[in-house]
C-alpha cells in the first residue's frame, strides 16, 4: 500500500468534502481517504498496482473540484509549510480586491434601491416613481459588477449543482441567482408597461426588483468568507512559527575550511560550526567547545540547557551564548523538527470520530436544503402568497443554511489544539487520539524514565569522623573515573559538579559483585558494597550498618569507600524522582484519574519511590509483558487507559493502552508505538495533556451544537414559520449576514484554544503570586505554604538537590521546585523556616528571599 497526499481546490463546505472522499472512495485500488476541508488536503492510501496518483486526481476532478498530489515525504520542514501560509495569503488578497469592488458599488446601488424610501434626495432619472425603467436599469448596471467580481460562486454553485454534487456555492448561487434573475424579468415587465401606457403596472412591477437582495448576499457572503479566511489562516501559527525557525544555511567545515552553505546541502557526518545568536541546523552530537542552547521551540522548555561535548543538539533550537562544532547525525526530514511537523500535519489531517456525525449529514445537508427551499415556495403559493413572497423565502432559506460551520467544527478545533499541544512540547500523532484523551480515567506509569530520571545521581554522602566530604568525594571519584558502572559515573559527575580535582590512579583492580580498587598516590583505596569491605578487613559499625539499610530502604544504593584499611565513608547513587512528578500524580488525581506505578525494579525501590510522589497503586517486580497484561486487566474494569513510557520493554503496554504516551527522550521504537508524545520528557505533561484535550473535546462539541442549533432554527424561520404565528419573514440580506457570522463564529470558538494554559500551570503561577488555585473543585490542603527565592539553581540536577534537601526537614509535606522561577514553592506543617533556609544553603545554594 502507498500513501500520498493531494491538495485540492474548489471546496468551500463539508458537501464538498464529502462529495470528494466519496468520488475517491469510490476508484478501485484505494483503500482509505481523508479530506480535511480546513486545509484544503487530502490523503489517501492505495494499491499502487491498481491505482495511481493520476487516476485520484481525475476522479477528484470528476466530482469537480481540483487536486493536485504534492512530492513524497510531504511538506518540507525548511520551509515548505510555508507554501499553505502564502496559499491563505493569496486568497485573502483576492478577497480583500472582491470586497472592495463589491462594496464600491452596493453603496450607490443600496442609495439607488432605497434612497427614496428614507427620503434622501436623488436625481429626477432615478426617482422609481417618475421613471421606473431608468431606475430599474441603474439598479441591473450597479449589480452587475458585483456578480461578475463574485462570478466564482456561479461557476463553482453551478458545476457542482449540474454533476449532481451542490455544495454551499450551489446555494449562494441559486439564491442571489434567482434574485437577479426576478430583477431582470421585473425590468421586462416594466417596459412592457411602459410600452402599453400602464404607468401604475410599470410603477408596480418596478417595485418587485430584488437586485440590492442578489448584491447584498454576495457582498455579505464574501465578506463572511474573508474573515473567516484570516481566522482559519491563524489555526495553524503554532506550526508555522516551528516551520519559520528552521535555519536556511549552516557553516560546514571541510578540507579544514569553513563554509556557507544551504541546510539541504548538509549531509549525516559533516562536521559543523554553530556559534552564539545562530540557529542550530540539523540534530547532532557536540564534539567540542559547548554553550546554553534555547530549546523552547522544540520542547517548549523556558530555560537554556547547558551542551557540553557529547550532548545532542537539536536542529532549530538558538544557542544563547558559546560556540561549538558538532556532527550532523539527523538532517533533511530526518531532523526533530521535521519529525513534529509531521506529525502534527498528520494529526490535523486526520478525523476525530466525533465528526462522523457532522460528515453524514453534511453528505446530503445541501441537497436537503434546496428541497426544503422549493417545499417552502411551493407550499406559500398554494396558501395563496404571491410569487415575490414565495420567492423571497426560497432565496432566504438558500442563503441561511450553513453547512460550512458544519464542516469546521471539527477540524478547526483540531488544528487550534494539535498547534497549541505543540507549542508546549506535546504532540498528538492523530485527531483519535486527542478525543481518546478527554475520556482518560487511569494512567499507568513506568518508574525509570518516566517518574525518575532514569540515570542514577549522588544523593547522599556520609563522611565518616575525621573525614569532611569534599575529600570522601574526591577520594570516590579518582577511582570511579576509571569504571564504567552506571553508579560509579553518577559519584564522578557530583564531583564534577563541585569542581573537585581527581587523583590519578593506578594498580587498578575490579572484583566481580563487590567492587573496585586501586592507588592514590601511596594510599591503597576500595569502593564498593559491604562484602567488598568485609572481604579485606574494613570493619562497618552499627551506626554504619544501620545508615545504609536506611538509605538501601529508601530505593538507594549505598557504596562505601576506604583507605589503608580506614572506612571513608558512604556514598548513596539512585535514580531520583524528576522535580515535578509528585506534583504530577497529584493533578492526575485531582481530575479524576487513578494512578498506578509499574517498575521492574523490587519492591524496596518501588515502595521508597511511591512514599516520594504519593502513588496509590503500585506494583513491582514486573516483566514488559506483564505490564501491557496490567494494561488489559484495568481495561476489562472498564477504565480507559493511558500509558506513559519511554523505553523498548514499555513498547508492548504503549500499545495496548487507549493512549500510548511516550517521554521524548525515550526510545524511537516507544515514540513510534505511542499516540502522544511529550518533547519535554516531563510527567506534569501529561497533565497538561489531559487538560487540553479536554479543552479540545469541549470546543468540538460546543461548535457541533452550534452548527446544528443554527440551521435547526434558522431554516424554519427562513421558510416562514413565524409568519404563521406572527407576521414575520426574514430578509434574504439579514439570512445572509447570519449564515456568514455562523462560520465566523465556529471558527473564532476554536481559536480561543489559543490561549489555552493547562491549569496546574496556572495554579502554580497563583501559589506565586499569592493568589488562588484555578481548580477549585481540587482538594486543598490547609498547610502552609512558603516560597523560596533560590540563586546558583542551572540545571534538573540542581532543582532535584533542592527538592530533596527541602523534603528531610520536618514537617515539610510537598515541594516544587521551578528553575524558571528560581524559586521552591514548599508546603509544610508549620516547618522551620530557618531549617529550610540552611537545609538549601548546605545542600550548595544560595537563599535571596522567602516570602
């Protein structure tokens, strides 16, 4: 099967999206098709050996409309998705030119029509009553610019009414059609007045014109489209803004010579110089120099990240300040960027099954609506109504029908949303999986990775007597540097951080299961587990025992260091719980949502890990496929089940879930099986997540209601029903004027996404501001709450030392630390301030303010 897509013009409602996935549908060899009428695209899948672009476009265009399949691998993320901007643009030009041209002459034509009846002075030819002809003929000459300028309706109403297909055009068409053409015939009838000397019949028939009707709907009608144009035009600036900041050039070094040259001309394996103020060009890997990079683009991240040789730079992120070369290992449609791009370009073509309903009855909307147009006529003029009254209400139920709204309820909702996911670092591969999002009712966790950082950090050192830190670290790190055990790397990065100088040594040794050893200088020294120091004669005492099976029952790993025979000291390695992801269970709590922790790891970890964050439910111990069978047994309860992971073994669960979730810096093969993706490899996204396909949900359903409440009502008040009940009919200029604000309405509802913050954002920013929660149906707690201003906080690894050291000081129940911010929001049972102040200060900060 092959895929492709198609750009399509001469759609203007859901009929005609309809009209084109049905004329598609029906060619043998395709297998599925998705129209999106916001974008003027489709997609189609199909049997290459039975079918061909070729042949998909004829059938398109015998449904008549226009398509066009565009190259393969879709739209460009240099640039290429600029082309649907400059699209928007040109059309909106050409309307602003009908507008003008339209309205230049409906002034002088609505002076002209009803001047006289406000008591306005006109010139004596003009007067209906004195020379009715004249008058007439004015009226024709004025509208007839306005019909020509507007002559798109007409060809496309027509040619869509003839091939068996009307659309909204159809309707324009028909309506101000029949208008003009009662003018017309009304001028014959006046001049044959005229010509038998009936002055009063002439006068009368004069009186009958409805050429200001047929201007005024399509001057109306176009300027409805205008603004409805700009505003679907604003639907997809989230993904334009992403577009817009991929680079156009990169400097290459080759034969030891720099050079400027295109981004499509760099190739995976250059070697490439990205300085301060310049965007990085394609994904990489730093290989020397380093610097702060703005990753807010592509994650959504607020605060640079620190890059330093090894790192990964991604393509489109600014660096803020250094410079450094790096190797391109991603490049063209490869890159990160590209990757959300098209992503979201698929997610906002494809169809929430919410829509479906729209879609049916958008397929016979149009066709119903002429028939009910004819009923109406026809049942008024066996009342006994004359032939201009059946007329006028024929026109005015063309005119007010609606299917656009209809047709964009849906998607412009969608793109809002898809756009707005995007511009916070989530990202939604489909439409399905958005609406899935709003009935979520449990999440199911992956603890590394995914709750935890998943690399381990030092978290404690415990020198022993006589011993300060600074030098059981140093001691710690000069032999770990020379293992390659995923612990020891964490102990050597602490004393990176502080800056500590290492010793070289030498005599090295490893004994499998307890540790390693070596020489500083004279000194013999060991690190490893109690066993290891067991082995040679070091004697722990029960102070020593007692402090690691204190840490060892907390999750962490405690490692014990000696020399010449003397304990050092402990070291604890673990893998941290991310700054936030306590936080995170509680929103997901808050909005209904059970919780549930799946690790592999035992049961110690997994319990130190639950105390941390306040999971309720917990299971340890289990295998990959023992987590997509936890997945299947919380959905035969009934639930609706997403799953956040981020590695190989969580792929199968992803899978299984109603919503696979994948932490960004995860794995291709669990980014590839899930539905949403998080840039940020944060779990407070999955909050947000949640939250806006609520949103999202939400708005799709408040635009259905609406398309649907104003064509139930307003074509029956077109037709005449409040004429039997009170005397009244609507204008076919005012059906026209509420059919063009029903489409500019949808449209405007769903770009109120834009806005949209996640509220556990905005109750974060409230604790700040000292303000309230904008949850309040969350459950709050009567403790305190203080907020400390933080300096010398650069990294996760820094807020993470922050949050722990504020969480041992009594009666501290909850801490959130923001980098953004600089600052940690605690909340405590009438804690010591002073004790959070110093336990912040020891842990290597420095304290600028508590409030």
């Amino acid at each position: 099967m092959q895929k492709a897509s198609f750009a399509v013009t001469g759609m203007t409602c859901a009929a005609c999206s309809a009209r084109v996935e049905k004329a598609v549908r029906q060619v043998a060899g395709v297998k599925d098709v998705t129209v999106n009428l916001l974008k003027n695209s489709m997609k189609a899948e199909f049997d290459e050996r039975v079918v061909s672009p070729e042949l998909i476009e004829d059938a398109v265009r015998r449904a008549g409309y226009g398509a066009q399949a565009r190259v393969a691998g879709g739209r460009r993320a240099d640039g290429g998705g600029n082309r649907g901007a400059d699209a928007v643009e040109d059309e909106l030009r050409a309307m602003r030119r009908r507008l003008l041209v339209s309205f230049c002459f409906l002034v002088p034509l609505m002076y002209v029509s009803m001047g006289h009846m406000l008591g306005l002075p006109l010139p004596g030819m003009l007067r209906p009553a004195a020379h009715p002809l004249t008058s007439a003929f004015a009226q024709f000459l004025l509208t007839l610019p306005i019909m020509i300028v507007n002559g798109k309706y007409y060809r496309v109403g027509f040619r869509t009414l003839f091939s068996g297909a009307p659309n909204m055009d159809s309707l324009i068409a028909i309506g101000s059609g029949a208008a003009a053409f009662s003018g017309i015939w009304s001028i014959a009838a006046v001049g044959l007045a005229l010509e038998q000397g009936d002055m009063a019949g002439a006068q009368a028939a004069g009186g009958r014109l409805y050429f200001e009707s047929a201007a005024m709907i399509l001057t109306l009608i176009t300027l409805g489209k205008f603004f409805e144009t700009r505003a679907k035009g604003k639907t997809s600036e989230a993904v334009a803004k992403l577009v817009s900041l991929a680079p156009r050039t990169a400097t290459v070094v080759r034969d030891g010579r720099e050079s400027r040259v295109p981004v499509e001309e760099v190739r995976a394996g250059d070697v490439l110089v990205v300085k301060s103020g310049e965007s990085v060009p394609v994904d990489g890997e730093i290989l020397e120099g380093g610097g702060f990079v703005d990753e807010s683009a592509i994650t959504g991240e607020s605060m640079p990240v620190e890059k330093t040789p090894g790192a990964q730079a991604t393509g489109a992120t600014i660096v803020t300040s250094g410079h450094f070369r790096m190797r391109a290992l991603r490049v063209g449609d490869d890159t990160t960027l590209a990757r959300i791009v098209r992503l979201v370009d698929e997610a906002t073509s494809s169809r929430a099954p919410i829509a479906r309903l729209a879609d049916r009855v958008s397929g016979i909307f149009v066709p119903v609506v002429i028939g009910i147009a004819v009923a109406a006529a026809c049942v008024w003029l066996l009342l006994g109504k004359d032939a201009e009254f059946a007329l006028s209400i024929a026109i005015a139920v063309l005119v007010i029908s609606c299917p656009c709204a209809l047709g964009l309820a849906t998607p412009t909702a969608i793109m809002v949303g898809t756009g707005r996911g995007a511009a916070n670092g989530i990202l939604f591969k489909s439409a399905e999986a958005m609406e899935a999002m709003q009935g979520i009712d449990a999440v199911v966790l992956d603890k590394t990775g995914t709750v935890t950082g998943g690399t381990p950090e030092t978290t404690d050192i415990l020198p022993a007597e006589g011993v300060d830190e600074a030098g059981l670290l140093r001691v710690a790190a000069s032999l770990e540097r020379l293992s390659e055990h995923p612990l020891g790397r964490a102990v050597v990065r602490e004393a990176e951080r502080r800056s500590l100088t290492t010793e070289e040594a030498t005599a090295f040794f490893q004994t499998p299961g307890q540790g390693i050893g070596g020489r500083l200088g004279e000194r013999r020294c060991l690190a490893g587990n109690a066993r290891l120091m067991e082995a040679n004669g070091i004697s722990l005492s029960e102070g020593v025992r007692a402090s690691a099976a204190s840490l060892a029952a907390e999750g962490k790993t405690p490692l014990f260091f000696a020399a010449d025979g003397r304990l050092l000291g402990v070291i604890a390695v673990a893998d941290v719980v991310k700054p936030g992801s306590a936080q995170a269970v509680a929103d997901l709590e808050a909005l209904g949502i059970q919780v549930t922790m799946l690790t592999g790891d035992n049961a110690v970890t997994a319990a130190a890990v639950q105390r941390q964050v306040g999971i309720r439910h917990v299971v340890a111990q289990v295998l990959p496929q023992d987590k997509e069978r936890e997945i299947r047994r919380l959905q035969e309860q009934g639930r609706k089940v997403a799953m956040v992971g981020d590695g190989i073994n969580d792929a199968p669960a992803l899978a299984r879930a109603d919503v696979g979730i994948a932490i960004g810096a995860g794995t291709d093969i669990a980014i590839e099986s899930a539905d949403v993706v998080l840039m940020k490899s944060a779990l407070p996204d999955v909050v947000t997540a949640v939250e806006l396909g609520r949103a999202v949900m939400r708005t799709i359903r408040q635009n259905l209601f609406w398309a649907f409440f104003y064509n139930i009502i307003g074509i029956p008040v077109a037709a005449g029903a409040l004429y039997a009940v009170c005397g009244l009919t609507l204008n076919p200029m005012i059906a026209a004027a509420a059919m063009s604000c029903s489409s500019v309405s949808v449209v405007t509802n769903a770009l109120r996404l834009r806005f949209f913050t996640p509220c556990h954002a905005l109750a974060a920013a409230a604790v700040a501001a000292g303000t309230a929660s904008c949850e309040p149906q969350r459950n709050r707690s009567t403790a305190m709450q203080t907020i400390i201003d933080i300096n010398g906080m650069n990294c996760s690894h820094c807020s993470a030392s922050v949050e722990k050291a504020l969480r041992a000081v009594a009666g501290v129940g909850d801490v959130s630390v923001s980098l953004e911010n600089k600052n940690a929001v605690v909340t405590h049972d009438n804690a010591d301030v002073n004790a959070m102040k110093a336990a912040v200060t020891e842990a290597g900060f420095t304290v600028v303010g508590v409030k």
